[in-house]
C-alpha cells in the first residue's frame, strides 16, 4: 500500500512577530498573554469608525530578517491589500494583508528529508495582521453564545508559503522545526506563547485533488493531521471515490480531520490595495538588516564543529534551538567542550524532552558544576544522570545532592591514583615506617590530601594507604 | 467675520453668543443639526468668558459634520447603523480645533455616509436650505453648508469626497474648500471613500475658510497619507498677473445659463482685478463620473464592512448566528443609498470584474490625474462653476440617482485628481446662490486663496444673507 513520494504537501504557515513591542498598526503593547479580555485595545486595533492603521516600521525589518534568512528575493517595493470578509473576530470587515508585490519572493531552505537533505522553496513571504479571537462559552458545537477578544487582533504576522515540495508528514514536521529554529536565531519570535504559529497545510496524493487542513497550531498537531489524510485519501482512492477539493479541521482530541462545511461558494476576498498605507519602498532597507542578521542554524552548526572538535550530530542537535546553543556556548567556555557537548546534546536535552521542559529550566552553573565531578572523576556517570534528574525533579544544588545521595565516589579512582602517587613520590616516609614509624604514613595521607584537594576523607585515605603499603610488602 | 466675532467675544460674553445660536437652531426649520452638545459647548464658554484664553479660534463656536469623530458627542453619520455611537476619541481636526481654543457646538445633518448630494439620505430628514426652505442644502455636507448660511453657526467643518464641501457651499452661498489631498488629516473622519476624500471649512468669507484651514492642516503622524503644510494667512498678494484656465468641458451642455453667464462675469471680474484667462483642456473629464463611482463605491463597500452592530450601533432585537445577525443589522441600519453603493461596490470588486472595472477606474483616474498637470503647466488656476445649476427640489431627483450623480460632474474630477478647489459665492439665480469654482494645483492653497480672496472683496455675493437669518 505504501507508495513511496505519491505524497505532495505544502504548507502556508502564520508566525507571529511576538518579540515585537507594539502591534502591527498601533501602539498597542503586544504583551497581551495573561491579560484581562479586550484591555490591549485602542481606536485602530478595534477598527473603530474613522480610525486609521500606522505602520509599525519594526515590523517590516522583522519581517525583512525572516525574508532574508529564508533566501527570499525582497520586493523593490511592497503594497498593503484589504482582503475582505465577514467575521466577528474581524472588526473592520476586512483584514489588512498582502497580494500583489508581497514583501519577499521566492525563497528557499534545506530540511532533514526522509532520503537526506531536501531543499523547500519558499513561494512568497508577506505581512498582515492578526484577527481577534473567539471563545465560546462551552464546546464550539454546543455553545449557546461566543466572546470576542480583541487583544490579539491587530498583531503582526508574517504568512510564510512553500512550494509542495514536502513529501511525508515527517517533512513538513523537519520544516516546521528548522523554521521555528531559524525564528528564534533571528530573535523575531517566542515559539512558547500560545498561537504563535498557526499553520495550514495542503496535502494530496499524486493524481488526486488536495485538501486543506487549517489551523493547527503545534508541530506534532500537523504531523498526525497529515499522516490521518495521508490514509483517508489512500483509502477512498483504493475504493475508488475521489476525493474532493475541501478545507478540513483537524480534531486534535479524536486525532482525525473532518470536513469543514461551511458554505459551499468559494470565498471572493475582493483584494485591493489599501487606500490608508502608502507604497514601501522596502528594497532601500535590505542593505541594513542584512548587516545586522545574525549568525543562523546551519552556519553556527559548522562553527561549532570546528571549534569544539564536536560530531556533526552533536552540533546539529545543540544548534537547532538557539537557547540550547546559547547554553552551550556558556557552559563551554568553563568545562572541556567535547564533554560538555556529550552531556548536554545527549542527556540533558533528552531528561528536559521527557519531561516537556525547555532549557531555560536548568542552570549554566549547574551543569558546569556537574561537569566538573565528572572531569575530576568525583562522581561516576551515573551519578551525574541522578544529580541531573533531582535538579529537574526537586531542584537544590548539586553539591548537595551528591552528598545527600552519596554519589561521591567512595575510595574512587581518583583517591586510589593519589594513593599509589603519594606512596611512590614519598620512599622516605616509606623508609621510616617500615623502620617502625607509624606516624610516617600521615605524610604519605598528607600527599593524598593535597592531591585529591581535600575532596577524600582522612580516615579513608589512610585505610587505603595502609593498604598500598602492606600489599607493597606482602 | 471671524476677526470680528473674537474681539466681540473677548469684550462681550461668549456664553451669551453661544446661547443665542442654541435659541436660533432650536426654532430652526432648517434641520441642519443631527445633535447639539449645547451643555458641554455652553460650559465651555462660560469657562472662556472667566479665562478669556487665546488662540487663533478663541471662544468661537463651530459646527462639525456628523461623519467627522467628536469624544463624548453621538457621531452617526446620519445612519442608523450608528445610532447611538459615542466615539471615545476626537478626531485630528477637532484636536486642532480644541488647542485653538474653538467650542463644538454639535454635529450636522449630511446624507447618510456621505453618500449623496442633497442631504436627503439622512435618517435624520432632509436638511433645509436656508435661501429656500423647498429646496435641498446640497449634499453631503448640507447640515454644515446650511447652518452656516442661515446664521446658525459662525463656521463649519465639512467633508469632500465629491464635492460634499464645495456643492453645499454653492447651494447655500457659504464659502467652501477641499484641500489638496493630504493636506488634513483624515484620523476620526469616518471614511466613505478613503482615497478621495478630505476635510474642509465652510464659512461665509475666504478669510474665515484660510484661518480653519490654517488650523485644520499640516502632518499628522496617526495619518501615514497626511503631509506638511503651508501658511494660510496675510493672502493680501492678490490676483494680478495670475494665469487662469477656463476649461470647454466644464461649460456648455447641462449647465444653467444663468450659472454660466455669472461664472464667465466672475471670470472677467478677475481679469479687471489684474489676472488674465486662457481656455485650457480637461479632455478625459467625461471619464471622470464613472470612474469616480466606481472607485467610491468599491472603498465604500469595504469601509462600511465594519458596520455589524456586534461592536457599537445599531442592534436587531434578537441575535441570531453572527451571519445572519450581520445581515439584519445592516439590512436595518443602513438606508436605500448606502446599500446601492455597498453592492454596486462590492460587485465592482468582485473576481473576474475588478479588472474591468476597478483597475479600468485607477487608469482613468491617472489620466484625469495628467490632465490637471498638463493644464497646471499653462496656468496658475482654473475657474469653472461648482454646480451646473443652483438648487433643486427636495424629493425632485432623489428617485433617480443617475441624473443626482449627474450633478458632481464638475467636482469629482478635482477629488479623483487630489488637487485642492474652493467654491464662493459668484451670483444669484432667481434668489438662489451661485458658486464659482476655483482649482489649483496640488498644495497650491496659497495661490488659490488669494484670488478667491481678492475676487471676494471686489464683489458684494458673500455679504447677502437668506432672510432666514436675520
Ligand atoms: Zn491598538
């Protein structure tokens, strides 16, 4: 049943610029999350009777970052569009939008596809601004009444559209990812605020009519919405009925997509550009944000190979989220690089992974703490796993924890080397104890003491420097 | 006038003045007002009278059209979509206004959205003109233009996407001006046809009509189309050695006689006072209607998308689902007019007619864009009539909306253009006022005003009053 690459999908994804400070065309402060309903609103996000939009200039440079990164070709100059229609989350009856001369054009990134790298093209990058938001009062079918909140309407979203050029759901999940990625390396975005990506993604088997499923608002959500399509449309082609051009929702909860019926007409947006914004003359600013750009995923993935002396994998991994790659850099910069590479790409990430953590959760000084015992050898590796997991579990120090737990390494290894050190660096000492001086090892545990930094116990160290002696002499 | 009224009021009482204009507009016929704040406007006078503050308006009351936005005062349009609205904002010009030490005194009728040339399509009734209480004010400004010429109001704001300044100005013998596009910010107009439209004075002299337009003007960073301005005021220049265009297509056929005769005498008025005339050519001004509809309509279609009554306005008794809730507000709230527009627009900008129509429209409006410049590079103004005839019937055209479209022949070219035109009182017509329309070129105000200005002084129109306000 499995026909490999008859699977086509495109996606059409709405990021919004979250970092921005003031919505797209009013002052408005975009730190709504959390807010009382409808309390980030003014005259123009509410689209009151002779209101006018002002362009918020930092939203065309953030939107010019994204355009660049994704290898777009910016627009000589870009024009503001109504698209029109009715809706109750729409105060002006229209949205501000993009149609003709969008901002950026034809773009393109590489994803880990499902036979290597795969290069997505990017059809068009363009702005328009957010709608309000509707909660129902109950489920949406049941609802006896919804509420309009305003508080999002009027934010900045960039409509980022790629070519049909993904072929598994899989895919479309690596470019949802390496997209968030590049978003946040362009520190233009904060994929953890609610909605801030919504995509819809089109998706049809090869020879078959494409349907739209809208709306998802996680990656994972896009993954299983695609791949329930995937066998909904290869399962009516096998009974022979065709499938139909259609928007569909997905239904997170019973994880399948169902039919949107809405009215059977094709929606008429009736695009024309907006009399109250003036043509921008974007290309003039492309020099200067392209300056400003920061180093992006795949670049900072190869500087850090070799300038760590990391597996590519590895790199990969710490640099496809730029708070992890931050973190690294941190910690590196006061522990062996390579060592800290291993613990953070491959535990650390993984124990804040099984527990839907973020990196922010976990401290640099911990982990440069944590990789310190290990280099010093005062506690094993599995030792350092449990202090990782208490700190993520029950917090504290690690220091505390070791000793809590006992995961110091009693009469380690390092305690033994300093052992054997001391007793072959002090044949004096040892002279004088075979001679009959007891006393004379106290030096030799002296020498263990110094070596070890005082970390092994003095009973301890003698026990075992006792030890080495008479097995010396055995 | 103005002049004289702040000195009066500064040695008289302003609350005594303003009370008088309430007492006049409460045993009006004329209809001219939707809504007066007389309490707030009275407190502020009396306020006045203590401090006596200065400014160039200090203590004058002013009228505001309906569609203009006015914190704490009922705005409505004459719709009764937006019945009941009472914006939480003042509007650019009523800002300016207010620094200037202006009172508002209330709102004034206009046809419903300004969409009309009568004043008849207010859901408020029809508005009167004070020289024939038969006849229509002139549209959509009729309440500002009539307030002004029957007394009830020593100055007014209007607004022109048309000619809804200019063609009450010239029903009713007032002075109006549409500025150059651009020149007044349009944040707290209520918009009707965004790419067209400007906010303008109406007052009984070109001088009056020059300082609210000195105060009304200038950038306004809430509106991204609005640009710097100059000075409007010392116009004493005058108009000798102007160049002034007459253009064939603005005369002839559909026009008065009467209207033509004085406008030709107001013609070889300015050429005694020192200017000098040449015909000049507006070839694409035929085109100008059509396009002109088309591209007002489709901007009106998507403005008043926002009118559903879920947010402010008019409300139907019972909700429904939002779609059909939608569609019973608006069915409801707007008149006959409106909704003619509302769907002719909306079918302008529909897919597989917005090339046809739309685009073919913005061409059009290029050419007559071209044409301006092209007769801007002989001369300095061009002088033609405001409206082919004075006013009409109340009821007489209102049931046949082309040959009502028909009237803004000759000021919608200056809308679809940009550039800025003034009507003034130019003659009478069996006791109706004449208007003589003159245009300049874009940001060229100065210049136009100054000959407005000194054809004012040597002619005696602007100094008749209607009986009414007596
Ligand atoms: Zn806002």
């Amino acid at each position: 049943m499995t026909q490999k690459g008859d699977v086509i999908i495109g996606l059409e994804v709405h990021v919004q610029l979250n970092k921005l400070q003031s919505k797209l065309f009013c002052g408005c402060s975009t730190a709504y999350h959390n807010s009382p309903p409808n309390s980030h609103t003014c005259p123009v996000c509410l689209g009151l009777p002779g209101s006018l939009p002002v362009l918020n200039r930092k939203s065309v440079e953030y939107g010019l970052r994204v355009a660049l990164a994704l290898n777009c070709q910016v627009q000589q100059e870009t024009y503001f569009y109504r698209k029109n229609y009715y809706y109750p989350d729409l105060p002006k009856g229209f949205q501000i939008s993009q149609y003709d001369f969008p901002l950026a054009v034809g773009g393109s990134i590489l994803i880990k596809g499902d036979d290597g790298e795969r290069k997505i093209r990017i059809t068009r990058v363009h702005m328009e601004e957010d709608p309000g938001r509707l909660v129902h009062a109950g489920t949406i079918d049941r609802a006896k009444y919804s509420m309009v909140d305003y508080n999002r309407c009027g934010m900045s979203l960039l409509e980022v559209v790629t070519e049909p050029d993904m072929r598994s759901p899989k895919e479309a999940r690596a470019f949802l990812d390496k997209l968030r990625t590049i978003l946040e390396y362009l520190d233009v975005f904060d994929g953890d605020l609610e909605g801030s990506m919504r995509v819809d993604s089109n998706i049809s088997l090869a020879g078959g009519e494409r349907a739209e499923v809208k709306n998802i608002s996680s990656h994972k959500g896009v993954e299983k919405a695609l791949s329930y399509e995937i066998t909904r449309q290869r399962n009516m082609k096998r009974r022979g009925i065709r499938v139909i051009q259609e928007t569909r929702h997905f239904d997170e909860a019973r994880n399948i997509t169902v039919s949107i019926r809405t009215k059977e007409e094709a929606h008429d947006y009736r695009y024309f550009p907006e009399p109250d914004l003036v043509p921008l003359r974007v290309a003039d600013w492309v020099p200067e944000v392209a300056a400003s750009l920061p180093e992006l995923p795949d670049a900072r993935r190869e500087s850090f190979v070799s300038q760590y002396g990391m597996t590519d994998d590895h790199a990969k991994s710490l640099t496809s989220d730029i708070k992890v790659a931050d973190f690294y850099e941190a910690v590196a910069r006061e522990s062996p690089p390579r060592l800290a590479a291993v613990w953070i790409a491959d535990v650390l990430k993984g124990e804040l992974n099984y527990r839907g953590l973020t990196i922010d959760r976990f401290s640099r000084q911990d982990m440069v703490t944590i990789l310190e015992m290990l280099s010093s050898e005062r506690i094993a590796e599995d030792g350092a796993v449990q202090v990782i997991r208490a700190l993520l579990d029950q917090g504290g120090l690690p220091q505390d924890i070791v000793k809590a737990r006992k995961l110091e390494r009693a009469g380690d290894q390092a305690v033994m080397k300093a052992v054997q050190e001391a007793v072959a660096e002090c044949s004096a000492a040892l002279e004088d104890y075979r001679k009959g001086n007891e006393r004379a090892l106290n030096f030799i545990v002296g020498q263990v003491m110094k070596k070890t930094r005082g970390r092994a116990s003095p009973t301890e160290a003698f026990r075992l420097v006792k030890e080495a002696v008479d097995r010396m002499d055995a | 006038m103005l002049a004289k009224l702040k000195e009066q009021l500064l040695s008289g009482s302003a609350e005594e003045y303003l009370q008088g204009l309430f007492d006049r507009i409460e045993h009006s016929k004329l209809n001219a007002f939707n809504a007066l704040a007389r309490e707030s406007a009275v407190s502020r006078a009396r306020e006045f009278d203590r401090q006596l503050w200065g400014g160039a308006l200090a203590g004058v009351p002013i009228a505001i059209k309906d569609g203009i936005s006015t914190r704490g005062i009922e705005t409505t349009c004459s719709s009764r979509i937006l019945r009941g609205y009472i914006p939480p904002y003042d509007a650019h010009v009523i800002e300016r206004l207010k620094a200037e030490g202006a009172i508002i005194m209330g709102k004034t009728n206009m046809d419903e959205f300004a969409m009309g040339t009568s004043t008849e399509t207010s859901c408020f009734g029809p508005t009167r003109n004070p020289w024939d209480l038969d006849r229509v004010p002139g549209g959509s400004s009729g309440g500002s233009a009539a307030a002004v010429a029957g007394g009830e109001a020593p100055c007014a704001l209007g607004s022109d996407t048309g000619g809804s300044v200019r063609c009450p100005a010239s029903f009713c013998g007032v002075v109006g001006l549409k500025p150059t596009y651009g020149l007044v910010s349009r944040y707290g107009l209520i918009s009707y046809a965004n790419s067209l439209e400007q906010i303008g004075p109406l007052t009984t002299t070109v001088e009056d009509t020059a300082l609210l337009l000195d105060v009304i003007s200038g950038h306004d960073p809430r509106d991204t189309t609005s640009l710097e301005k100059d000075s409007y005021l010392n116009l004493e220049e005058g108009v000798c050695g102007l160049k002034i265009g007459v253009p064939d297509e603005y005369f002839g056929e559909g026009v008065d006689p009467l209207v033509e005769k004085s406008v030709w005498e107001a013609i070889s008025r300015m050429e005694e006072l020192g200017a000098s005339w040449q015909k000049v050519s507006l070839p694409h001004t035929r085109y100008a209607l059509a396009s002109y509809y088309i591209i007002a309509m489709s901007e009106a279609s998507s403005n008043l998308a926002r009118f559903d009554g879920l947010r402010y306005g008019h409300r139907e008794a019972e909700d429904q689902d939002w779609h059909t809730t939608f569609s019973e507000v608006r069915a409801a709230g707007f008149g006959k007019e409106v909704q003619r527009r509302v769907l002719l627009g909306t079918y302008a900008l529909s897919a597989g007619y917005y090339g046809r129509y739309y685009l073919k429209a913005l061409k059009v409006r290029t050419l007559i864009k071209e044409d301006f410049q092209r007769a801007f590079q002989e001369v300095d103004l061009i002088a033609s009539p405001t409206m082919p005839f004075p006013a009409f019937k109340i009821g007489e055209r209102i049931a046949d909306p082309l040959t009502l479209y028909m009237a803004d022949v000759f000021t919608v070219p200056i809308n679809l253009a940009g550039v800025p035109a003034i009507s003034l009182p130019c003659g009478f017509s069996q006791g109706l006022p004449i208007g003589l329309q003159l245009i300049a070129s874009h940001f060229q105000e100065r210049l136009m005003l100054r000959a407005a200005l000194a054809y004012e002084e040597a002619t005696p129109y602007h100094l008749q009053t209607p009986e009414v306000a007596a």
